[in-house]
C-alpha cells in the first residue's frame, strides 16, 4: 500500500513538472508587446511586425521596426552570437546587442510594399569664407526608390564667424585665429595662491570652477584663474601615491561634506592645501601663521553659520598652468635679462644686450669682452669660458703662437725654406721652379719652336720639330723650293711656304708653265658661235643675226631710223620697238593722239584737241585747266601781317598771326596791357612783343630775376660760387684759399715730413725729400735692407739702421754669406792626406806607398 502510494505520488509530480515545462514554453513563444519577436526554426512569419532567419549557430535578424510616432522606418541589419551578442525578451520590451551592416541604409518612407533605400549624408560643404562664417550643405542620394515619397535629400546649417581676440586675425584659408605681427601667442600662465583662488556656490564664467563640497545642500566651489584643474578630489587619499591630500572638516560633526572628503595635489607641485578650523581666534601657536587662508565669508551659504570659521590654506606660492590663449607683445614679459632691451619682431622677439651680455635673453656673461684672441683672432663664447678663431699663421689658446710653415719641409729638391708671416718662401735650385721648388723649369713656356712646330722639353733644353717648309734649331727659316728650278719655258719662280708659284709667260699654263694655254675653254663665242684655238688667240664663227669678235652683238634694225616724230626705237631679235613721244601714237609713232577723247574739261567747258595738249574754255565761276577750280577769292591777299585766308564762296576770312587783330589783321595788338614788367619796370610795345626796361639790381625779360654776381666767375681753380644780394661768396676746393680762392694753401705748413726730411710744397699736396735710411710719404718708415733679400744661401737677414746683418748658414761666411768657408784651413786632413774643400763635407785623401784609398 505504501510502496503503490508512493509510485502514485511520484508520476503526478513528474506529470506536473512536465506540464509546467510545457506551459512555460508555450507562454515564452506566444507573448506579445511592442518589442517582441516569434522564433522558429526554418520558418519566417509574415503576421508579426518583425521577420527573424534563426540558424543554430549563428543567426542573422532583418527587423523593420515601426513605431506610430516614427515618420521613417529603419532597416537594421544584427547578429546573434553567443560571442557578440544577446537578446532578452520579456513583457516590458526587448533589449539587444547588434552591429548596424551598413551606414549607406539608414532611412526610407513607411510603404506598404517597399522600402525607399537612400545613401548616407555628404561631408558638410566649406564655408566660401572660414572667417566670415556662411550657410554649409549636405545631401545624399536614392539608392532604391521604393513604391512611395522618399525622405528630405538636403540639410543646411548656419555657421557663426570666427572671433578672435585681441591682437589677433583669423586666416581665411584655415579658419584659424593667429596673432598679428609682432604679437605671440600665451597660452601659458601663472596662478597665484591666495589671490587668484575664490570659494563660490556657483560656477562663475571665465574661470576653472571645481565642485568640492554639497553642504546641506548648498554646492560649494573652489575656483581660480587658470584652464585646468590644480587639484583632484577624493573620498579615498591614499589610493594615488604620488599626491597629497587634506581632509575638509566644519566645526560641527566633520561629515558634513556630502561630495568628496579629500582635496589633493601632486606630491610635486609647489602647491599645497591645509583645511584649518579656528573658530572664532587664531588657534594658539598660529598667531604669526606663514600660510595665508581664505574662508567662506564671501559666500551666501544657508549652512555659513557651520563654514564660517572653516580656512583653506597654504603657502604663497605661483603656479604654471594653462590659461585661456590670447596674443600679447613679447616684450610684456620681460624676457630680456641683465638691462637688455627687448623689440618685438614678426617671429617673437630679440634683445639688444647691453656690453658684456650675450645670448638670446641676455642671460650669459660675454668673455669676449675684451678681446683676449690676439693677432685678429676671432672670440666666440662658450658658456663659462671662450675659444679664438686664429688667423692663419697662429694658434694658441690665445692665438699668440706664430705657426713656422718651414716646419713641414715643404721645399723640394733641395731648395732653402725661409719662414714668413702665416707663409713660406723656397729658394730654388738651378732648374727648378714653382711654389715648392717641385716643377721642372720647362724650357719650351717661351714658346721657342715657331711655325706651329712641336716642341718637346728637355734637361736646360728643347728639340723642335719642324712643320713641312720650315727648318733650322727653332724652325724658323723657310725651305726654298725655288731651288730645283721647277717652272719652265722660261717662266718666273715664287718661292712660298712649303710651296712654290710659277708665272708662266703668255700662252703657257700649269702648275710648272709646261702646259699650252686652250683659249677656247672658256667658251668665248657666244649664241651657238664655232670657236678655233690659236696660239695665245681664238676665232668665231657666228650664226646668222649675230655679229662681233665673240658673235655676242645682235643685229641693230634700229640703224634705219624707222621710229618718227623723236620716238625711241629698241632692238629686238629681227624686230623693233618705238616709244612714242606724247602726242604720237601708231607703229612707228606717226599718228596725232586727240587728248579730248577723254573729256578732261570739266563743269560744262568747252575742249580743242591741240599737238599733246588741250585747252578748256570755263564757264563762269570757274578756273583752271580743267576747270574744275573754284576762283580764290584769297588770291588777291586780303590778310595782312603773315595772316592765313580761307577761300569761301565769294567771302574770305582772316586768321591772324600773334599781335595782329582786325578783319584783314592788320591792327597791332597791345603787349603792354596786361603789364608784364614787375619790379616798378618800364614796359615798351613792339610788334607781337614787348620789352621792359628794369629798374637797376633786376634783369631778365619781366625785369622778375635778381642780378647775377657768379656770372663773372669771380671764384677760381673750380671753386663753388654762391650768389649773394649784391655779393658772392666762393665755396674753395682742397689745397686753395682767400676771397676768389686764388691763393695756393701750404700743405708744409703743418711740418708733416719726419726725421728731418725736406717738405716741398705742391697743389693740395707736399712731397718729403727723406735723410738716408728713412722712406714712406713722411719718412717715418725705416728702410727695409733685408727688401732686396742680399743675403744668400738661406742666410737669415736681421735690418738695421741704414744697414743689415746676415746670419750664415753652416758652410758660408761673409757680410752677404756668399763665399764658402774653406774647411781646410784647420788642416784635418792627417798623416800626408791631400785637403779638398767641398760644400758642407770634408773630402780626406790618404797617401800612402801602395797607393790613394778614399776615406
């Protein structure tokens, strides 16, 4: 009964549970709200507003959601993953996860049966001007149409102008503000505890605000100058290591800071806080507190009875910290050090130093000053200390070494080096030559070999070879070619360069004269002619109608004077031309040509043909030959005094020459009317003219210029002349004086010769006659007898007074060091050896009975 009970109660259990599962399924899957979706697994459903693709891994959902208030619907695209994203659904909406598949599809109308698919938005336009601001536009285009109106293609929007601050511009191209010339930017400052530093219970514009307190509900704020925060706020100070932190308390139960309990700084930052409760005194022993505080006694705070006796310290102390950009003179900061003065500039700013300073700013001491470099070294400073530039020829720290070029051996072949200021000289020996005594003296630079031979350098010598004609050491006389006799039959020779010229007597050609001249070569019978060589002669035999030794003449039919009347008459081939005389016309110029055929006369005359001529009979009115002239009434010269006349029908009018007035401008104008003369002048008419006669010191023709007195040239030897009232003054070159600058100036009288030397006195010059050993303008130079080099043999020259010494190198003695010292006269040589002096050696011979061995 037990064990059937049992059983009884164990399938309704699982029955129930099954029965619940089902249900629970069933109610998940049929639950519908505004958000909720149907799954299936290979099924899409078209009743539900929104159509899901499930698969079992991964599933894709195309939803088109609708919503009453929604103008457009929105077609997404989601993935659902176990990785990427998740979807619950209950009776309050459905949340998801999902990736859009594309930006391009964004909006389309609500249609029935499609969709309007448009692509996304342009980028916004630019502005025509970045600065001035403007209206800006985007668009986008229809994908896919659809079935009905698709959504709005264009937006705009209104961009404000740019404001820059002051001594600032905006630049059009950028849009950006920049300073003006000579302005920088600043967007770095300082923030100075306590002065910039306020408490407030709101946000106050223009100023870095931080929320550090709500109490009772009143918010309170620490706010300063700068654009960035200068401290953080926490409820935990010792979760940042590198800050430190103080602790807000008031003066009741020390909570009542509802926002962060702690304000810090960094550990490095020169500013620190310290939250102080005095209450109504300074706490004993802070009666001289260093710190300087500020309270809350500026602000209007409901709980000011709990915070009024609240302080936030700390040392005074300037902050660098970011503040709002604007452009400032560069010398505003004064970045000059050591009284340097500053100018702005376009890129910034530069210092003038006063002596002794260098460096940007001014701020490095100059070592240069004064110059320790000698011998026109260059100083340049180096921080603490200096280095000099040396001149070539010197080194040293100081450039107080002269540098011995010798040093180097840079003579060659034996030459003597003689060391010189930043130089060397090298005294060559014989064939040598060139800076370094390193070059063969080249024998053929003075181009011996003439002719174009070649020439070819040797040891103190050069071989010529000679061009074809040319022969002798230099190649310089010509070879006679006239030698061999080489032109014949008596024929004259003309030697020439490489070459020879024969002139052949007459009837003789050829280079040599041996050949019979062809005088019918040259075709000398013309027009068809037969020629026939003679000796030194030819003959021709013309063609009918030619004539001549050549057969070049035509025959003349114009012999026979066929043209009349004075015609001209031209020869042609068997013919002739005549070129009448006017009047005649016809093939031999016999004929009178009629000159009224062509009706010459004009206006109605009447025409008589006469020999080349014709004469008109004019109606009246008319004139001419033609008559085709109307009569000139101006004829007759009814305008006087050099007038002009211009004809009309039967008048004339007169247009008159300066000074003449009238009809036939023959009155004379009056000059004087319009008193010309100044200064008080007497004016006289004349004809188109007048003259004015000047009171005295006036000239010229209105009696208006001054006299004068330079005209004269008072002044001499090119001195400048000024006009003066009634006077002048002479403006004298150098070397003359007085009134007229006509006195020669003496140049010796300021004694410029030194030493006792002799002055002579020249125009604007002197010349010194110096004493021996002086020489220079003024004969304060020493003369230089080391100049002309008289010691030899590498011999140092030491100047003197009027004199100089040489010192020998070894080898050579004498006042020039120019004889050789005879080494010999010590007697080295021992035991019978012969001495024989040599140049810097000893050449010992020893002799002995079996003979002379050389040591």
């Amino acid at each position: 009964m037990k064990i059937s009970t049992l059983l009884v109660l164990s399938l309704c259990i699982i029955l129930v549970f099954f029965i619940s599962n089902v249900s629970s399924k069933s109610k998940r899957h049929t639950t519908k709200s505004p958000n909720s979706h149907r799954h299936h697994t290979t099924h899409r459903h078209s009743q539900s507003h929104h159509t899901h693709t499930t698969h079992h891994t991964t599933h894709r959902h195309h939803s088109t959601h609708t919503t009453p208030s929604a103008k457009y619907t929105y077609r997404r695209t989601y993935r659902r993953s176990t990785r990427r994203g998740t979807r619950r659904h209950s009776r309050r909406g459905t949340r998801r996860t999902y990736r859009r598949r594309s930006s391009s599809y964004r909006t389309t109308p609500k249609t029935p049966l499609n969709d309007c698919i448009v692509s996304g938005w342009s980028s916004w336009s630019a502005p025509v001007n970045k600065c001035l601001g403007g209206q800006q536009t985007r668009s986008r285009i229809i994908v896919d149409k659809g079935a009905s109106e698709c959504p709005h293609l264009e937006e705009s929007k209104v961009c404000q102008p740019v404001e820059c601050g002051l001594n600032a511009k905006c630049e059009q191209e950028s849009g950006q503000c920049k300073c003006k010339d000579g302005f920088m930017m600043k967007n770095k400052g300082t923030v100075s505890w306590p002065a910039d530093f306020t408490f407030a219970t709101e946000e106050i514009k223009g100023k870095m605000c931080q929320k550090i307190c709500d109490a009772y509900y009143d918010p309170i704020y620490l706010c300063h100058a700068g654009k960035t925060a200068l401290f953080t706020l926490t409820d935990d100070p010792h979760v940042k290591h590198d800050e430190q932190c103080t602790e807000f308390r008031d003066n009741k139960d020390h909570g009542n800071c509802k926002y962060k309990k702690y304000i810090c700084t960094k550990k490095d930052s020169n500013l620190r806080f310290d939250w102080h409760y005095w209450g109504l005194s300074w706490p004993k022993g802070h009666e001289h507190q260093i710190d300087e505080c500020i309270g809350f006694g500026n602000t209007k705070l409901a709980s000011s009875s709990i915070w009024k006796n609240n302080f936030l310290c700390g040392t005074p102390v300037n902050v660098t910290t970011d503040i709002e950009p604007k452009c400032i003179n560069p010398c505003e900061e004064k970045p000059c050090k050591n009284n340097g003065q500053c100018k702005a500039t376009k890129a910034g700013y530069e210092c003038k130093c006063k002596d002794g300073w260098v460096g940007k700013d001014c701020e490095t001491k100059n070592k240069c000053q004064p110059n320790p470099c000698q011998n026109g070294g260059s100083c340049v400073n180096t921080g603490n200390s200096y280095v000099c530039k040396c001149q070539d020829g010197f080194a040293g720290q100081n450039c107080d070494n002269v540098v011995d070029k010798c040093k180097s051996t840079p003579c060659k072949n034996g030459a003597t080096c003689l060391n010189g200021q930043n130089d060397y000289n090298c005294t060559c020996k014989p064939g040598w030559e060139g800076k370094d005594c390193d070059k063969d003296v080249d024998e053929c630079k003075s181009t011996p070999c003439k002719n174009g031979a070649t020439c070819l350098n040797g040891q103190n010598d050069y071989n010529c070879t000679c061009k074809p004609g040319w022969e002798g050491k230099d190649c310089d006389k010509d070879v006679d070619e006239c030698k061999s006799t080489p032109c014949k039959n008596g024929a004259t020779c003309l030697n020439g360069q490489n070459d020879y010229n024969c002139t052949c007597k007459p009837g003789w050609e050829g280079k040599d004269c041996d050949k019979d001249v062809d005088e019918c070569k040259s075709m000398p019978c013309k027009n068809g002619a037969t020629c026939l060589n003679g000796q030194n002669d030819y003959n021709c035999t013309c063609k009918p109608g030619w004539e001549g030794k050549d057969c070049d003449k035509d025959v003349d039919e114009c012999k026979s004077t066929p043209c009349k009347n004075g015609a001209t008459c031209l020869n042609g081939q068997n013919d002739y031309n005549c070129t009448c005389k006017p009047g005649w016309e016809g093939k031999d110029c016999d004929k009178d040509v009629d000159e009224c055929k062509s009706t010459h006369c004009k206006n109605g005359a009447t025409c008589l043909n006469g020999q080349n001529d014709y004469n008109c009979t004019c109606k009246p009115g008319w004139e001419g030959k033609d008559c085709d002239k109307d009569v000139d009434e101006c004829k007759s010269t009814p305008c006087k005094n050099g007038a002009t006349c211009l004809n009309g029908q039967n008048d004339y009018n007169c247009t008159c020459k300066s000074g003449w007035e009238g009809k036939d401008c023959d009155k004379d104008v009056d000059e004087c009317k319009s008193t010309p003369c100044k200064n008080g002048a007497t004016c006289l008419n004349g004809q188109n003219d007048y003259n004015c006669t000047c009171k005295p010191g006036w000239e010229g023709k209105d009696c208006d210029k001054d006299v004068d007195e330079c005209k004269s040239t008072p002044c001499k030897n090119g001195a400048t002349c000024l006009n003066g009232q009634n006077d002048y003054n002479c403006t004298c070159k150098p070397g003359w004086e007085g009134k007229d600058c006509d006195k020669d100036v003496d140049e010796c009288k300021s004694m410029p010769c030194k030493n006792g030397a002799t002055c002579l006195n020249g125009q604007n010059d002197y010349n010194c006659t110096c004493k021996p050993g002086w020489e220079g303008k003024d004969c304060d130079k020493d003369v230089n007898e080391c100049k002309s080099t008289p010691c030899k043999n590498g011999a140092t020259c030491l100047n003197g007074q009027n004199d100089y010494n040489c010192t020998c190198k070894s080898g050579w003695e004498g006042k020039d060091c120019d004889k050789d010292v005879d080494e010999c006269k010590s007697t080295p040589c021992k035991n019978g050896a012969t001495c024989l002096n040599g140049q810097k050696r000893l050449q010992l011979y020893l002799q002995t009975r079996m003979g002379r061995q050389r040591l």
